[in-house]
C-alpha cells in the first residue's frame, strides 16, 4: 500500500514545528510502528534525519509509544496503543497525519517526543502504600474479595502513557490521577492514606499544569486500556472528602 | 588478567541454614553512616527499581538511573504470566526444598546451589511484600490468593495478575521507588543512558552518563555500583525483548574487567507469534500460562501441513486422528508443561519435518478447543443446567476462557488479525531471556570489587534454562531482599571512605574515552544504517547461535561477525551529532557492543561440548534426540574475559551436595 505521511517535525522545545509529507510504502501486515521504520531507513539511506519517536516494548504495555493519528491519541482503533495498531486499518491511498502528544505539561522535546516527567511526579506525590521492604504481613492475611481484586486491576491497568491528557480539551490528567487513587483506594492495603493521596495528587496534578475536567469522557474513549471514567467520580468523592474531613 | 580466582564466597554449613546464618552474621552498616554512604543502582525494572527502593528505605544516599523517560517503563513490565513463590498454598505438596529442586532440575545441574536455595527460601517473602504495595494479584472466590502451574513443574505455585504480571509487580516496585525519590533518599535520573564504569584502586566507584535529551556526557559518583539492566537477548535483533533493551552497561563492565558468564545460554521461548517478514522488528510473547490450556499439535500428515501452509484448509478442518499432540505423546508425565527449551526444540524438530502450519513453514498450532470444551461443561454443571446444547457449553467455556487469558487472546488478534477462539493459535519459539550475565558471587558481586548485577543482568540462579515465571521471582528476590543484605558486605568497610569525588582523574580519563568513541561512531559518515548491521548480526546468530548450535557453525558464525564488526566500523551512518537528542547514536553504541558480545557467544558455545538446557549442540544428543549433559567435563560456570584476538575462559566449578545429578526427564 502506498500511503502519504504528513508528520510533525520540530527540531526541539524553543523550535517551531510544522507538518511535512512522506510518501512511504508499507504492508498491511506491518504494524504503524514499522511502517514509521520504513520511512526512517528510507531518510537514513538519503542521510536526511530520520523522524524521531518513541517506543519500546511494542507490544502495548510500556505506555513509551504516543502519536497523535489523524487527529486521535493511538489512532483509530478502541483499546489500542500505536504500536498494536496494524496497517490493515488503513487503505491503499490513505492521507495520515502524525502528531505528538499536545498539552501544555507535556511540552514537545523533538519531533514527536513529549516530555511526560510530570506524570512521575505525580505518583511521587503519593501515589503509593506506604509499606518498607519486610513489613508486610502474610499475603493471604487480608483476603480481598475478587470482584474488589478485580475492579483494583481494571484501575491498575494503565499504562502511563498519556493519550487521556492528549485527548482532553483541557489537558487534564484527571483519568490517570484517578486510575492511581481507584487502584489502591479499592484495596484494603490503599485505604489508610486514601483521602491523603488523594488531595495531594490532585495538588500535584494542577501544580504541572494540567487543566481541569469538564467530563466530556473523551479520555475514557481514547484510552488504550478502556480505563472508565467512573473512576474519577471516586477520586471527586475521596478529595473532596479530603477537604471536608470524611473518610466515608 | 591471568589466574583471576572466582571465589563464589557461600557461607559454609548446611545449605538450608547458609542464609539465616548469613544474614545473622554478615558486617552491618549503622544507620548514621548509610546516611552518607552513596549508592549507583542502574536500571529501574524489577531488580533495580526494588533495589533503589529498599536501599533508600535503609537509608543510603542512592542515584538511580534509566535510560527510559520514565522508571515505569523497563522490559519488567511485559511479563505476563507470573511470579513462582513456594507458599504452598494449594496445599499440594510445595515447599522451599521443592521450588528449589525444579529451579536445578530446570536449569540442566548449570547454576549454584547456595544461590538458589536462598531464592526459593526468599520466594515467599516476595508475593506479602507485593501484596502489601497494593499488587492485585488474581483471587479465588473466597478471597485469598490464586495459583495456577507453569512449565517444568508439578505443583500450581504461580501468583499471577492477569496475563500483565509483570505490569503490576512493576507497577508496585515503581511506586515503591518513588516513595523514595519523594523523599529524597533516592535521585532519579531518567533519560540518561550509561556508557562506562569508573574504577579508583580497582573498586567500582562510578559511571559515565550520557543524558539522552542533550548527548551531554555526565560524571556520577558513588561509593559502589549496582547494575540491574536486564539480558542481552536483542544480540538476535528479533526477540520478545523491548527495543531499547541492550548489554550495553554490562558489557562496557566486561571491557572494565568484568567477568561475562556462561553467555551462550540463552532461552528460546516456545510460544510466541510467528515471523511474518522481513520489516518485522520485534516478536510478541504468548505467555506460558496459555499452556496450562492450551494443546500443542501439527498436523499428522506433510500434505495436510501444506494445505494449511497454502491456505487450503484450516487447524479445525484437521481430524482429531490426523493431529500429532507430539508433546504429550513424546513426553507423557508433563504433556504440554514440559519447560521452554524442551517444549522449543520439539516444536522445531516438528517444523524441520515439515509439519509447520505458516506459510513460513515456521509455526505450530496452540489450540484451545478441548479446554474451551472441559471449562463449559463444568460452568453447565455448576449450574445445573442438566442438557446444555454444544453452543452453550462453547459459549460458556469462551467466557471462562476469556477470563483466565482474555488480554493475551486479544493481544493475538490485534497482531495476527486471526481470531484464537475460533481458530487455534499459531506459534513458534523466539529469543526471549538470557540466562547468561555479568558473573557474580553469592553477593551478587562481581569480581570487580563494588559492582554488582541483579536480575536477568547476572547468570547466577537459572542455570542452562530458566522456568517459567521465575524471572520475575529472581528480579524481586535480588532487589528486595538479597542485596539490601549482602551489599553491607562490601560497604562494611567503606564507612570511612569520604565521598568519591568527580574531580579524581580517573573519571577525567573514563569520560574522554566514552568521547573518543562517540565522536568516531559518528565521524563514520558510512552508507549503511545501524539497524541493517543489526538485522545482519541478529541473523547470524539465529543461524549459528540459536536453537540448535554444531561447531562448524559456531566457529563460522564467529568469523562472520568479525567481519560484519569490521565492516560496521568502516560504513556505518549515523545523522547528527554527539551533543543532541540523537536516538540513532543510541542504538548505534548498543549494536556496537552487541558486536562484541556476540563473539563471545561464539566462544562459549563451542567451548561446551555438551547439550545442556537452552544450549543445544547437534554433536551431543541421544539416539531420541534429547539433550546429552556432560557432567564430568562441563559441571563449571564459563566466565569470559573480553579481548579483541582471543576472549579468555575462566572457570568455576560447580559443587552439587544436595542434589544427584540426573538426566533431565519429563517423561
């Protein structure tokens, strides 16, 4: 399939970038991923420079990969992240414009690398059990039922990789923050700091620049790990709590 | 380096009791002076991150470095299927003795008894601390912790979280560590790529960076260096390793003295998405959960093999009569179970007979039919349907099915585009872990005195061929529990070693080398990308390297990479700078250790004129085809020193007291 790119380049920070098209040619067995290899060996063999993007595992749990396909964060695909997002979704002829991550706290570093450190620290701010190393009781000492266990996973399952903050109209890091907050807020081990954690991971979440949320759910449908947006309702509830005083 | 002395330094006495007596004896370092002693953990998966973690929990000053944008991001994360721990709590028999017999057993009778012993006696310790940190582990009904079996055992002793074990262990382990970088006690330093070990009077004192966002050299210093930086496995180019995974730390170790052990081992993992072309540049696991369900077969026949390699017909058209189950028909007693490297070599010996099911000829099915069939019985009869129709009882089994693999099924099908619960899998082995590593003693020492190695970066506990799920267990047993002891050992007797400073000349000395071979990398200006010298390398070793191994080919394959290391420093290219943000720099530094580390892959390979574990040499097998140890000539660990002419063999014999040396059987 012969496809036309139309790919953000920018050469750092301070730089400013525009759209430039590449026409590659790809197979639609190859995933997106490689087809941006083609198109890199291709530049490389002209000794232009090559588009840089990031990426890693490759198989959709690093949360590293993060582009900004025809307009949506991972591409068109429900649940997918860009580098499981295959080449048959597209069409011989396709137009596809490749963007990077855009919110004002994941500044563009090159091309379509973002710079994402905010996201760490908001989990340094509390995003975490307190427990040290040998402290922890018999793992079988809390039985916890397993829809709860189940419903923690579904929270834990995210994967860092921002596209909730790219798809919002606000930048807004609600979903991710609120992902931490319901994964160990479900849990027994999670509940002592969980008003605590709360508030000061919302305090870090708007220190970084993230907007606010306006519940217009466009996080939870771009999300590669259909991470619901129920779970912010647990995390409005445990901050306000927070502010108030009630645990419950 | 002549007549180096590899003491394994094992605390004398009864191996069942060496580590509590360890642990009750061993040199301390008081609280007030961890508060000024520095430590350099490189690496933030598992090993690493567990160790940065619980070192700034005990107080030391710790600098821990990725080359990730972020901590979360290490190759840990992709671990599906779970983490061994001898809980015994299926009551079936397990306990510390047994998780340590099939950790031997597995690994051929090539790795340390003390080692070992001390990672299933820490195994348990593992699943409460994660559990604690909030790991959703799976659950049964009445809330305690599930189990389910893995390849190479008899006992059901793996936690698991879904097929995203990994995910979560290294989700709590991040969390864990940033609890610390909040508090001070840990500097994180992300984005930032080690290219070079500092040495002061012969002691691991610290690193050369290279910050990735500006390829600005940096000078790190500590009172030691502990290395947690994974295996080597993309020394093959297409494994189910991340892209960015590298032996670069280790290996730039190597060159600063060193020891790399026993580098040929390397686990070809048996269930993995076949290759489909050239472009590819990674392969995806299929974890080995899937074969506690899953059935192993080819077709019976050559001409029903071509039909489905030719599209003409498909894995169910195929009779019940007409499929060869070959790994319960070859080995009973552990049927589809049977560990990696047995399961591996069947799976080729299927596919060289030409009964492979891909068009490549390279693939065989993994199919779940029966179990969809048994699981939809039982959810009929647990509720109490008493004359379920077929659909139903496929219906139900899909949703028990989906359950327990449900990700992976779906992983499988966004890759393929094949839908696995009505059609069977297709799979073949790939490159997936090394057991080889950085040699260390039972500290986890090297023989560079203040460095270290955990994790999958060390040799030390899997032997020839690593189980299932116990790599997960041996990166946390490292980070959590044994180094945070046995580091102590060391720094003891720096508690009067003022901080190392950046000024001592040697770090001067260690930069400008890392300099000088930057700025020629790059002054190349060749015609070839690293990525080609990659794929060319990585095919080599495939051939000459990797399932099957004879020593004609090992000492082509050796030649052949001298000569591809040659041509790669004459016309590789690679765009830009030094000083910039250059991701082609990068890889280009990694394929040019590869390089080297290939060569000695080579070496050590031919040097074991044996069959052992995941090394499987053509000269040595029995009339059946299996594996034909030599005990009396190869019962040593290989550790190779590095150099350009000739890399040099060290040895360390291994003692067995506890356990008899057999013939690995999973008959």
């Amino acid at each position: 399939m012969k496809l036309t790119l139309k790919i953000w380049r920018q050469k750092g920070a301070d730089k400013k970038g525009q759209l430039e098209s590449y026409n590659v040619e790809a197979s639609e067995h190859m995933s997106f991923l490689e087809m941006m290899d083609v198109l890199n060996e291709e530049l490389i063999s002209k000794k232009e420079e090559p588009v840089a993007f990031e990426h890693d595992c490759r198989e959709g749990i690093c949360g590293t990969c993060n582009l900004v396909i025809n307009g949506r964060p991972h591409g068109p695909q429900q649940g997918t992240t860009t580098c499981q997002l295959h080449m048959r979704h597209f069409k011989d002829g396709d137009t596809i414009t490749v963007e990077p991550w855009r919110a004002k706290a994941f500044p563009v570093i090159k091309d379509l690398v973002v710079d994402r450190s905010s996201f760490d620290r908001i989990i340094q701010a509390g995003g975490y059990v307190s427990v040290n190393t040998g402290q922890a009781p018999d793992g079988n000492a809390i039985p916890i039922e397993k829809d709860t266990a189940l419903s923690a996973f579904d929270a834990a399952a995210c994967i860092g990789c921002g596209a909730c903050v790219a798809a919002c109209p606000n930048g807004s890091a609600m979903l991710f923050t609120s992902a931490k907050v319901a994964h160990l807020g479900k849990l027994p081990q999670g509940q002592v700091e969980h008003a605590a954690r709360s508030k000061s991971m919302v305090d870090q979440m708007d220190t970084e620049g993230f907007g606010n949320c306006s519940n217009t759910g466009a996080c939870e449908v771009e999300c590669p790990k259909e991470i619901s947006i129920n779970n912010i309702a647990m995390l409005n509830r445990s901050y306000l709590s927070s502010i108030f005083g009630s645990n419950k | 380096m002549a007549g180096i002395e590899l003491k394994s330094n094992v605390p004398a006495g009864e191996l069942k009791q060496k580590w509590s007596d360890f642990k009750g004896t061993m040199n301390l370092v008081a609280p007030n002076n961890k508060r000024r002693i520095e430590v350099i953990v490189v690496g933030t998966g598992l090993a690493g991150a567990s160790a940065a973690a619980t070192l700034g929990e005990l107080g030391y000053q710790v600098k821990a470095f990725t080359f990730h944008d972020s901590p979360r991001r290490a190759h840990s994360i992709a671990a599906q299927g779970g983490i061994n721990a001898a809980k015994n709590y299926q009551n079936d028999g397990d306990s510390t003795y047994r998780l340590f017999y099939d950790t031997i057993k597995g690994g051929d009778y090539r790795s340390r008894e003390a080692n070992v012993y001390r990672l299933a006696e820490v195994s348990a310790d593992i699943i409460d601390q994660c559990v604690a940190q909030g790991v959703p582990f799976a659950r049964e009904y009445g809330g305690l912790l599930a189990n389910r079996s893995f390849g190479g055992v008899q006992v059901s002793r793996t936690f698991y979280a879904r097929g995203q074990t990994g995910q979560q262990l290294l989700i709590g382990a991040y969390q864990a560590l940033s609890r610390q970088i909040s508090t001070g006690q840990v500097s994180m330093y992300n984005r930032h790529e080690m290219l070079d070990l500092v040495k002061i009077d012969g002691k691991a004192r610290g690193i050369i960076t290279r910050n990735l966002l500006t390829g600005k050299l940096e000078k790190h210093a500590a009172h030691c260096v502990v290395l947690a930086t994974g295996g080597y496995g993309n020394v093959f180019y297409l494994s189910t390793n991340a892209m960015g995974s590298n032996v670069s730390a280790a290996w730039r170790s190597v060159k600063r003295g060193a020891l790399m052990a026993n580098p040929c081992f390397t686990q070809i993992h048996p269930t993995c998405i076949p290759v489909s072309g050239d472009y590819q540049s990674k392969l995806t696991l299929m974890s080995e959960s899937l074969r506690n369900d899953g059935r192993v077969w080819v077709p019976i026949s050559q001409e029903d093999a071509a039909a489905i390699r030719e599209g003409r017909k498909k894995g169910n058209d195929i009779a019940e009569d007409d499929r060869d189950y070959y790994l319960e028909r070859r080995y009973p007693a552990f049927g589809n179970l049977v560990p990696r490297d047995v399961a591996s070599r069947a799976a080729k010996v299927a596919c060289d007979g030409g009964n492979g099911v891909a068009p490549t000829g390279l693939a065989v099915f993994l199919d779940f039919a029966s179990a969809i069939e048994r699981y939809g019985k039982a959810a009929a009869h647990s509720k109490n349907m008493t004359n379920p129709s077929a659909a139903e009882i496929t219906a139900m089994g899909k949703e028990v099915v989906e359950g327990k693999y449900g990700n992976l099924f779906e992983m499988y099908e966004k890759i393929t585009g094949e839908n696995p619960y009505e059609n069977p899998m297709k799979i073949y082995p790939a490159v997936h872990y090394t057991m080889g590593g950085l040699w260390v003693d039972y500290n986890l020492q090297t023989n560079v005195p203040g460095l270290f190695a955990l994790g999958e970066a060390n040799f030390s506990d899997h032997g020839a061929n690593r189980l299932g799920a116990s790599a997960l267990m041996q990166g946390l047993a490292d980070g959590y529990f044994v180094i945070p002891y046995t580091i102590g050992q060391f720094l003891s007797h720096e508690i009067r070693t003022p901080n190392i400073s950046t000024d001592a000349p040697e770090f001067a000395e260690v930069e400008k080398n890392v300099q000088d071979r930057l700025d020629q990398l790059i002054a190349i200006k060749g015609n070839q990308s690293v990525e080609s010298f990659h794929r060319r390398l990585g095919k080599i070793m495939w051939e000459y390297c990797g399932m099957s191994r004879n020593a004609d080919g090992l000492k082509k394959g050796r030649q052949m990479i001298r000569e591809l290391r040659e041509e790669f420093y004459k016309d590789v290219f690679i765009p830009g700078e030094v000083a910039e943000f250059n991701p082609e720099l990068e890889k280009a530094t990694k394929v040019a250790d590869f390089l080297e580390l290939g060569e000695v892959m080579m070496c050590d390979a031919l040097d074991r004129n044996e069959s052992c574990g995941g090394h499987f040499r053509e000269e040595y097998k029995s009339e059946e085809g299996e594996a034909q140890r030599n005990d009396k000539d190869y019962t040593y660990v290989s550790a190779w020193e590095w150099n350009e002419t000739e890399p040099i063999l060290h040895k360390e014999e291994l003692e067995f007291k506890n356990v008899e040396l057999k013939t690995r059987s999973y008959k």
